[in-house]
C-alpha cells in the first residue's frame, strides 16, 4: 500500500468520524453541533492555502528537481481537499483536475469558446517532458494557485449537513476506486493510487 | 447642491405653475432642467476617435448619440490602459470632486475596469479593479452597482461570474478598491453558484428592512429549459446570512416556460433552496418544479414609488434546439413579475413580450438579452443567437423601447454593421451584442440620459493583435473591441 492510499484512506476515515460526530451531537448544544463543520471547514481551508504555498514555491523556482518536489507537495494537498472541493465547487474542481486536451464551450451558433486546459493534469505532463518549459510551466502554477486561493477565499460550508458529508465520502470512495486504479488524473507518473 | 437646486427649481416652477395655471408638469421639468444644465460642468460631447455605428429608427432621428469611449482610444492620465473586450455590464458613481467614477465588466477579459471621467464627463483614466486572475479566468457579465440611498448598503458592485473559468456565482467589488489588489476577489456564496449573468439588488423601499437580491441563470441546455430566477432575501444590508429561493409559477399546466401566454398573467411562489452548489440548485429546482427558463439574463426593477420598486423585469434569451420546442423560448421574451407588497416571496409573472410569436408585436426579436427598466419604460438590447429566421428577425443587434403602460414596443436603434466593415471595424457575419445599458440622467443632471455599449465582435486592431490589457489578462482570449456611447432623448 502507497503512502498515497494510506492518505486517502485517512481522508476517508476522517470524513467519517466528522460525520459520526455530527450524528451523534443530535442532543448537544448548539455551539457543540457547529463544531464539526468548522473542523471540516478549517481543515479543507488548511489544505488548499498548503497547495497554493507549494503551487507559489514553483514559480519561484528555477530547479526543475525542485519544481518537481513542490509539484507533489501541491498535488498531494489538492488531493486531501478533494472530498469536499469536489462538491462544494464542482465546476472548479473540474477545471483544476482536467486533461490536458482543449476544452470547448458552445453558448449558441455565434458564441462557440475554445479554451486551453490549464490544471494539475496539464502542470505534471509539462513538468516531465523531455524538455520542461519553465516559462509554461510558471505560468501554469500561478493559474492554478490563483484559482485556488479565490476558491478559499470565496468558501463558506455554513449550508452543509450531513447528508451532504454523506455524498462527499461516498463519492470520494468512487473517485479513489476508480479514478485510482486507472491512474486516471495522474497521466505521466500514475500516481493517482 | 445640484440637486438641491434642481429642487428649488422645480418646487418654484411648482408655485409658478399654479399661480399661472398654464404650465404643465412637463414643462416645469424642462426648465428646471434648463436651470440646472446652467449650472451643469456636464458637456456631452463625441470623446472617441471610433465612428458612431449606432443606426437610428424613425421616430427616435430625434436622438442625440455620442462616442464616449472605445478599444482604440487613448486615456490622457492613463495611455496604456486598453478599454477591453466584450464590455457588458456597467455602474456610474458621481464623486464629490465633481467627476464621475464608472465600474464596467470586461467580459470577455474575466475582469473589471474602473473608468475615471472629470467633471464634463470626458474619460481620462483607466485601470482594472478585478483581473482575470482574481476571477479565475471566469466571464464577468452584466453587473449592478448598489448604494447606500438607493439599496440601504454599499457602495458595492454586484457581477455575475458566468462562463470560462468556473467560478459562477456573484462576485462582490468595491468600486474604490486600491488597483493594486486588483487580483483578489470576494465571491457571495450566500447567493448560490449559477452561471450567474447579474444580481441585481431591489431598492430598499421595496421591502423595508430586506435585502432582496434577484440573480438570473444563464444556464444553456440542449434539453430541458435550465435557467432559473433566483432570489436572495436577508435583512438590510446582510449578503451572507440570508435565505435563497427560486421562482416558480404555481398556476396550474404551467410546466415549461412557453406554457405562459403572452398578456396573462400567472401566481408565482419563490420557493426555497437548501443547496447552494451548481448541480444540486439545478437538481433541487427540478424535484421542486422551480422554473427553468431557456437562459435568464439580465433583471431590473422598476423605477419610482415603493410599489414600482416591488416590479421587476427580466429578459430570457432562448435557444433554438428540437428537443426544446414546446419547452423553451427559441426567440427570447421578456417577463414581468410584480411582488406581494408585504412578501417578497408572492407574486406574479407576465410575459409581457413573446418573440417566438412571429406575427406578434416582438416578432422582430432575435435574443434579448439586456434590460433597463425606468418609470415607465422598459430598454431592451438585443444579443442576436444567430438564426434570423423570418425577414423581421434578419437584423443586426437592436435595441427596443416597451412602454410599461401602452405595452407598445419600438424599435430604437441598430447597430450599423454595414458602415462598420466599409470603414474597416470588423465583418457583417458576426453580429455585434448591444448591452451595458444604464440610465445616468440622475447622475449627470441631465433628464432622458443613458450610457449604452457594444460588443464589436469580430472587430481586432489593424495589426492583429488584441484588444486586451495585459494587467486585466496577459493571456488573452478574446482579441475583439468594445465600444461605449452616450445616448441622450430617451423617455424614462
């Protein structure tokens, strides 16, 4: 078993006592039944300032070693807030995961948008070429780092309940069951498992 | 002061009035308005070195249209800032200085400028306040600018985050906001993520002690008819705490939007969500049987007493699809909903304007998609789909003029694409949108005054580069020019 699985069964688990604390905080105060959303709340703010700090590293480096490592420390935290961004900004999550294959978007016959892919997908391939752009590669970071700092700064989970806590374990069981065993979002080093 | 003296005046030409028996309300307004002009630093004037391509229509000749600023033109305080492209919604501030502050979104930039213009209304400096960063690459559309005597909170611009990078929802903007932070952003979640093309807050004497924020979804689908009239309701000035809602008509066999006929009316509930994510609002709209219009876009109330304020306008594109006949608009129509006065949650809903009715009094309607509404007027701005179907419908973009009252429909203007491409500004297949429509008589001092705007689609610079700032997007996705105008006569 990976360090990656033990991680992601950590999420798992940690999404499970939240959501059994909730449930079992039927009969407390208030302020005790606001307590695990917080947590949630925090710990999912927690992981994506530590992806933007990783992401921001990248542009400040000029070692592709280097690039290399905080690209991980990135990913990795990216992939511990994925439960919830995943569902409480699936549009963006959507983005920030994408292939790296164009995107296109048709409003009506005289609005038809192509949009480059930008996102973790497109910042791995561009890191591990043959001969990595650093220019591109930069670029690509700071999109993403800004992307996820808007998402923080625009994160308010006062809505959710439990049921929704429910949807994001079991979806993120089904992400990790499948998107895991195809490597899928990790298209040059499978490092999705 | 200005407005002080306005009141003056009129309160004078009030008394003169009775005294005399002989001049109409009418008239009093035109000489307190000539009184007021006197003392009026405004000039209205042609400030761009772009052509006008705005077409008038018979019985508007009388019109007086001016250039105000284009993506070719050159800010004196301000030479590298470039008007960007796909300008849409827009708010005008009135300093205390005497010069105007107006805040417009760069659609097509995913960002928002700040244009300065002194006290003659001429614009001489530019800057971006929101950038493509601080968006996330997301489309700003149309947008709404809330004051504290006209909302009861702010000064706050409301935009609508829609298409491109994802993040949809209501972006919150301080208009004074420092340049310099121009890549941080604030999003109001309270207000639901949509593909969202405005919020646009109802005026405080609406529903005193509320906010009510109405938001329109500019969702597109194939299939079923997805854009819902969403509602936020808070106390006074409370954009995080309140509750969300959508519309929905509760008279019986209305299922689909184009189930309403043009002219009756219907009972309307806004009925409450408990999402506030994009696939869940849209799944929760479904099982609830909330509305989905075939594209809402922009929403504006109507001017006047509390009970004028309690109204409100909006435009729903359309879509032309099979799988939407008998679902959705395919042409566009505009909707009038009046609410309860002591509920904002009760009402009901008229369209007022069928464009799908091809010999009726919109037949000409090719995708409405901006709206201001006055007293008693009604502006619509046309972004035309691309299927001019009829003769009445082959047009470039127009913009009409429906009387609240008469329920009349005119036709306004036109965008002159003809002239456009014989002076070299774009081609004639691709139609430009008009959009960004405001009335600034109020802040100006100056009655029947609006500021109007085009997406010159298609239109690039001579040389093939791009129409965008580099400190709105240094990665540009969209090379074409906007234009702003000044539009003066227009009955409010």
């Amino acid at each position: 078993m990976s360090i990656k699985t033990i991680k992601e069964a950590y999420i798992f688990i940690g999404l499970f006592s939240l959501l059994l604390i909730g449930c079992n905080s039927k009969d407390t105060s208030y302020a005790a039944l606001e307590l695990p959303l917080n947590q949630l709340e925090e710990n999912y703010k927690i992981h994506l300032l530590e992806a933007v700090k990783w992401l921001d590293s990248i542009e400040t480096s000029d070692n592709i070693k280097d690039v290399k490592a905080y690209n991980m420390k990135a990913r990795d935290a990216f992939k511990w807030a994925e439960p919830v961004l995943s569902y409480v900004d699936s549009e963006n999550y959507k983005s920030l995961n994408q292939p790296n294959i164009l995107k296109i978007e048709e409003e009506d016959l005289t609005d038809i948008k192509i949009k480059e892919p930008y996102g973790f997908q497109v910042l791995e391939e561009s890191i591990y070429e043959e001969v990595p752009n650093l220019e591109s590669i930069k670029k690509n970071a700071r999109l993403i780092s800004k992307r996820i700092l808007l998402i923080s700064n625009s994160t308010q989970l006062d809505y959710i309940k439990d049921y929704h806590v429910i949807w994001m374990i079991r979806d993120q069981v089904v992400r990790i069951a499948l998107t895991g065993i195809t490597g899928f979002d990790s298209p040059v080093l499978e490092r999705s498992l | 002061m200005k407005k002080l003296i306005l009141f003056t005046a009129l309160s004078s030409m009030f008394f003169v009035s009775c005294d005399k028996d002989v001049a109409t309300t009418e008239e009093a307004l035109q000489d307190a308005n000539l009184l007021a002009k006197k003392s009026n630093s405004v000039v209205l004037a042609n400030h761009s070195i772009t052509p006008n391509f705005l077409k008038l229509k018979p019985g508007f000749k009388n019109l007086d249209v001016y250039t105000l600023l284009s993506s070719e033109d050159v800010l004196e305080q301000s030479p590298n800032f470039v008007y960007g492209s796909m300008a849409d919604g827009a708010g005008l501030i009135k300093n205390e200085n005497g010069t105007f502050t107006l805040i417009n979104n760069i659609e097509a930039d995913y960002s928002i400028a700040r244009i300065t213009l002194d006290n003659t209304f001429k614009p001489v400096h530019g800057e971006y306040i929101l950038n493509a960063e601080a968006t996330a690459s997301t489309a700003q559309c149309s947008g709404s600018l809330n004051t504290p005597e006209i909302h009861g909170f702010g000064p706050l611009y409301f935009s609508g985050g829609e298409w491109g990078g994802a993040s949809k929802g209501v972006f919150a903007v301080d208009p004074f906001k420092d340049a310099s932070m121009a890549s941080s952003a604030t999003m109001l979640t309270s207000m639901g993520q949509w593909s969202t093309e405005n919020a646009v807050t109802m005026h405080k004497n609406a529903f005193p002690g509320q906010t009510v924020v109405l938001i329109g979804d500019d969702t597109s689908d194939n299939a079923i008819p997805s854009g819902q009239l969403a509602m936020y309701v808070g106390t006074q000035g409370d954009l995080w705490n309140g509750d969300l809602y959508g519309l929905k008509v509760t008279s019986a066999g209305i299922n689909y939007e184009v189930d309403m006929t043009e002219g009756q009316t219907y009972d309307v509930q806004f009925v409450e969500y408990e999402e506030r994510t994009l696939d869940e609002l849209e799944a929760e709209s479904r099982a609830k049987g909330i509305m989905g219009f075939s594209r809402v876009e922009d929403i504006d109330w109507r001017k006047g007493s509390a009970d004028n304020n309690r109204e409100f306008f909006f435009a729903v594109t359309g879509r032309k699809r099979n799988a939407l006949l008998g679902k959705g608009t395919f042409y566009g129509r505009i909707y009038h909903v009046v609410l309860d006065e002591n509920n904002p949650t009760s009402g009901t809903i008229t369209c007022v304007l069928d464009g799908d009715k091809l010999d009726g009094k919109a037949k000409e309607f090719h995708s409405p998609d901006n709206v201001v509404v006055t007293e008693n007027y009604v502006y619509i701005q046309e972004d035309p789909n691309g299927y001019p179907d009829t003769p009445e419908k082959n047009h470039y973009a127009q913009l009409y003029e429906y009387n609240i009252n008469s329920k009349n429909l005119k036709t306004v203007l036109e965008c002159d694409q003809d002239m456009a491409a014989s002076l070299g500004y774009g081609p004639t297949n691709n139609a430009w949108e008009i959009t960004g429509m405001i009335d600034i008589s109020d802040e100006l001092a100056i009655d029947r005054t609006f500021l109007l705007i085009t997406q010159n689609h298609g239109w690039i610079p001579n040389d093939g580069s791009s129409f965008t700032d580099p400190t709105a997007n240094p990665s540009p996705d969209s090379n074409e020019g906007s234009m702003m105008y000044v539009v003066k006569g227009l009955k409010r």
